[in-house]
C-alpha cells in the first residue's frame, strides 16, 4: 500500500509538471493543451507499446508446442496467480533477463531470454516468470508505459521552451533555459524512483506466487553478474527499454542510484531472504495442484 501511494504521488508529480511547462508556453490555454497532449501520446502507447516493444527487442513469439515446458510453468504460475495465461516471446540474446509488457492482465505477454533457459534451473526460471506475472497483476507494465511517455512530453515540451519559453514573460530567458534543462532532469529521476518502486512490490508479488524466495534471490544474482559482461544485447538499440527487465540489461553502465532503474540487487535479495526466513519460521504445505516441480537430475533447465 506505501509503494501504491508513493507511485500516485510520483505520478501526480509529473502530470504538475507537463501542466507548469504547459503554462509557461501558453498561459492556461497552454496548460490545458499540454495535458491533452500527454492524454493523446498516453492513449496511443496504452494501445501500441506493447507491440512496439516485442519488435524493437526482436522477440519471437511461442507456440504451446515451440515451449511446452516454459508454457506447462507459466500457466501453473498464473493459476496461482489467479490471472490469465500470458503470450510468451523469446529473445535471440544469450544474456539472461526477462521482462513482461501489455496494457492489462487480459492482454499481456512475458518475453524471456534464451540465455536465462540456459543459465537458470528450474526454480529459478519459475521465480522470474513469478515476478514478470506479479508486474502484470499490479498492472506495472501500464504505470511505466505512462510515466515514459509523459516524460517524453516533457522532455519534448522542455526543448520548445529554449525557443518559445521566453516570449510571453513567463519565466524569461533564464526560465526557459532552466526549464529545458531541470525539467526533463526531474521527469527521468521521478520515472527511475516510479521504477524501483515497482521492482520491491514484484520482487515480494513475485515470491509468494512461486512460493521460493530463495530461488528468486539467486535468479537475480546470476542474472545481475551476466549483466555486467554481457555486450551486444538487444536493449542496446533501445535504451528506454531497459527499466522494463527484471535487471537492468546495460548493468554495466554505471549510474548514480537516482537515475538507477532497479533498485540495488544487494538490497532485493535481502528482503528476498528476509521473506525466506519468515516463511522458514512458518512454513505453508502447498497443493498438488499449485507445486512447482523442483530441478532434478533430469531437468533440462538445471546446469547439472
């Protein structure tokens, strides 16, 4: 409930500042336009984002047939999750990650890696597909849609600002130049702090779905340390895509924790562990129906 409150209020804040960059270009009139205008680049990506993101990450698209095993896993977990059974996309790249995308549960998608089949076992794949579906319940894929785009506007509306900003006496020359500058600044640092809050709330979705803190914990180490070697990944060509993965994909790009996408990985795990030690202390006997199969020597996902 503090991380949904605490995204209303970033997300307030965003909507105030396409309305004041509003305002300095065209008075009220222009407030009102530049709220229409998010409103119809809003409408647009609730629409096409979905579908723009699967190409330009160059997913392909499963058959039931194609992953009968990732299906058989997904589906298991989304019954659990009490949600429906997304499409699945794979990603030619031999890093692992994974991430999900679509505008609602009912129309959503997982797209994970051929590097995480092959690097994670068994649990650790159910824990990561626990947390892409824990980001489609919360209905995350649509408030980042919505925060990128409306910081996109502001980064558009903050250049018209260096041209049109100080015409009217609205802040002047000065403002508009601060405006150009600081406005798209604090749009990217609101959509990053939106972003980590996302990723504790589907961390700890996450993890109760699969029912194994732990597998989840040691998905996201592996994950993170192939991050900072891997080159040539497909959220290179798109940058802006890289808050949507359950690790930052350009890992290795060092950033300052303001601008940083995820949270800490150090920090995700230990409160993954913390859930661990809770569920120790009273452990829950799951269904026939609602267990995971664990990694066995037989397990063509396990690293042996």
């Amino acid at each position: 409930m503090e991380a949904n409150i605490k995204v209303f209020m970033l997300m307030a804040a965003l909507t105030a500042l396409v309305m004041v960059l509003g305002w300095m270009l065209g008075g009220g009139g222009g407030a009102v336009l530049a709220l229409l205008i998010a409103g119809g680049m809003n409408f647009f990506a609730y629409w096409n984002s979905d579908k723009m993101v699967l190409r330009q990450q160059g997913a392909v698209e499963l058959s039931p047939n194609q992953g009968a095993e990732l299906y058989a896993m997904t589906a298991d977990l989304a019954r659990r999750a009490e949600m429906p059974m997304p499409k699945l996309y794979l990603l030619p790249t031999e890093q692992p990650n994974a991430f999900a995308t679509g505008r609602n549960p009912e129309n959503a998608a997982v797209a994970v890696t051929q590097g995480l089949l092959r690097a994670l076992n068994r649990d650790e794949i159910a824990g990561v597909i626990a947390h892409e579906l824990a980001h489609i319940k919360h209905r995350d894929t649509l408030t980042m849609t919505i925060t990128a785009t409306m910081a996109g506007a502001i980064a558009m509306m903050g250049n018209m600002m260096l041209f049109m900003g100080g015409r009217d006496g609205r802040g002047g020359g000065i403002g508009a130049v601060l405006a150009m500058v600081l406005a798209p600044l604090a749009a990217a640092m609101v959509q990053m702090a939106i972003s980590r809050a996302r990723e504790y709330e589907a961390d700890a979705t996450g993890a109760a779905i699969c029912g194994q803190p732990r597998a989840l914990a040691s998905a996201l180490q592996r994950i993170s340390a192939a991050a900072g070697r891997s080159v040539n990944v497909p959220a290179e060509k798109n940058p802006a895509a890289a808050a949507m993965f359950i690790i930052n994909p350009l890992h290795a790009l060092k950033a300052d924790r303001l601008f940083a996408t995820h949270p800490p990985t150090e920090e995700r795990i230990a409160r993954l562990m913390a859930l661990e030690g809770r569920a120790a202390a009273a452990p829950v006997r799951p269904t026939a129906a609602s267990r995971i199969p664990r990694a066995g020597r037989n397990d063509p996902w396990s690293r042996g």
